[in-house]
C-alpha cells in the first residue's frame, strides 16, 4: 500500500530525513515511533503532499505523491497534531462543511455525516460547538473530519497527544475498528505502549534515519537472532527465591540469573523445545515451582534496543 524509497529532507542545514525506505502493507497500524526531532512529522506531511521530498520518492497504492498530488489527496485522511477549529461552528456543520470541501453530493452529505458521528461517537453532542469541546472531544471530531472522503490510508500524527487515559483506550478502540473496515493507519506517538497493544508494524526513526522497520515480532526475532537461540524466562516459585536462583547457577546453558521483584529472571540458551526438561530438572531438585514463562518483549524493548537518545 506505502513504498517510502529513500527519501530525504532537509531544511537549509538541517537534515531531517535521510535515505529512508521502508513499506506499510494495506491494512497495517504501523507505528512511527522515534524521539522529538526524529523525522516522523516531516515524513508524515510528505506522505500527505505537503511536503516534497529533496530526493526519493513515495509510492501510495500504487501512484507517486510527486506525480499525482491531487489523486494522493483523495485516498488519504490526515490528522496533524495540531489541530484548529472554528468558533461558533456545531459539530455536525463542521463536519458538513469538509464534506462539501470534499464535494460530497448535497444529497448525500447529512447520512455520511449521520454515520460518521455515529463511528466517532460524536452523535449525542452534534449541536455543540466545536470551540468548547474537550481535548479528547476534539481529537474525535478532527478524526471523524478525517474520515469525511472515505480514504483508503490515515495518517494521524501523535493523536494521543494530551488525552486522559480513558479517551486513550477509546481512540485505541476506534482506530482497531477503522482497521476492519480495510483502512491502513500510519500512526506517531511517544506512548509505546498503547502501540504495541494496536499496532502490527512499526518504524524506529532517529535524526532523520530509519533504524528498525517491519513486523513487531521479525524485529525482536532479527534482533535477538532469532527464536529459537536465546530465551529470557520468568521463574515464579514458592517462598524465597534463593534456593531456585543457586540451582539455576548450576545448571548448564543458564546465565544472567537476577531477582526482580520476586520473580526471577534468566537467560536460558536452549530453544524453547527444552523447556519442559527444565521445568522437570528443577522440580526434581525440590525448586517449588509456580511458573515458568518466556518474557514478553514489546515495542519498547525495541527502542531502547536501537535508539542512542540522540535528539539532534
């Protein structure tokens, strides 16, 4: 759906993005995560035609942003993360007016609206003006804009930014649901967390370069060298943890055997094949085993993995 082919940016002596390539498959929630300065803002705005690239070019659905412009326009919806709006307008009017802007039929106009505040949960407050609303009201009426044309891509940049955590799950909630209805969603934020719970793909960008791209798992797998080399286990056991962690110590193809918080934590270098005579080895040393689990690694393991903290 998105071919990014090395492209680069820069704004007088700064660079801004450097020979950045990777591809979002249709239907994705990628995620474009990076620290302040990163890049995330420009590439998103080239991906929405208001930005040229000095070099390289973007490829949505199959048309170049730099060829066609106007057609890009109409299969993308994009969401800046900044947002304005205009006093003494009804939610349902400002909806109603991008809709002629996007030369929605008359006929046509109050139902697709009707639904589209229907989607956001918008309908019990259509005649409220837009001025007064909320933060996170106001995210939801600047995403509903956003889906006025039916686009086949939306590309909100941070989103999340300033919502308390209750309009944070419920955006998560709506964007899952606009990703059944086919969208794919390109989505920065700074809450990796709350993407690694929606997102399938991920981009890690610093000063402009694109470090890790692709499919959350193949990263952790690329990065660890795949699966089957080296687990991280979780050891939760009966009483003190001492007599489990002078046991592990022992043993063969066991190493980095910490305590955290009463769980203990180890690296086993065996595939995951072996677990089950582990987990018989220290049951037959007397270890009062409650559980043995891998531990789950996520975006942010990724980005403390390939990120230096470099802002500029």
């Amino acid at each position: 759906m998105i071919d990014v082919q090395h492209v680069c940016k820069s704004f007088r002596n700064f660079r801004a993005v450097w020979d950045l390539s990777f591809q979002i498959g249709k239907g994705d929630i990628f995620g474009f995560v990076g620290p302040n300065g990163a890049g995330k803002t420009t590439t998103m705005r080239m991906m929405a035609t208001l930005l040229d690239p000095d070099y390289g070019d973007l490829i949505i659905d199959g048309v170049s942003v730099l060829d066609e412009p106007e057609y890009i326009r109409t299969i993308i919806g994009y969401m800046p993360d900044y947002i304005g709006v205009y006093e003494g307008v009804e939610i349902r009017e400002y909806l109603e007016f991008f809709a002629a802007a996007y030369r929605i039929p008359v006929e046509k106009r109050k139902s697709l609206v009707d639904e589209i505040m229907e989607l956001t949960d918008l309908t019990t407050v259509a005649t409220k003006d837009v001025a007064v609303l909320s933060k996170g009201m106001r995210q939801r009426l600047c995403l509903a804009k956003t889906l006025v044309h039916d686009p086949k891509v939306l590309i909100l940049d941070e989103p999340a930014a300033g919502l308390d955590p209750r309009a944070r799950i419920e955006l998560r909630l709506l964007l899952k649901e606009l990703q059944k209805l086919g969208k794919t969603i390109i989505i920065s934020s700074h809450i990796l967390t709350e993407l690694s719970d929606m997102c399938n793909s991920v981009g890690i960008i610093e000063r402009g370069i694109m470090l890790a791209a692709g499919n959350i798992q193949d990263i952790l797998n690329q990065r660890t060298g795949g699966p089957t080399r080296q687990q991280k286990l979780l050891l939760r056991v009966l009483g003190s943890p001492d007599q489990a962690v002078a046991i592990l110590r022992s043993l063969p193809d066991i190493g980095g055997v910490e305590i955290d918080r009463g769980v203990i934590v180890f690296n086993f270098l065996q595939p995951i094949e072996s677990n089950p005579g582990l987990l018989g080895e220290l049951l037959s040393r007397g270890v009062p085993v409650v559980t043995i689990a891998p531990a789950t690694q996520n975006l942010e393991d990724i980005f403390l993995d390939v990120t230096k903290g470099i802002i500029a």
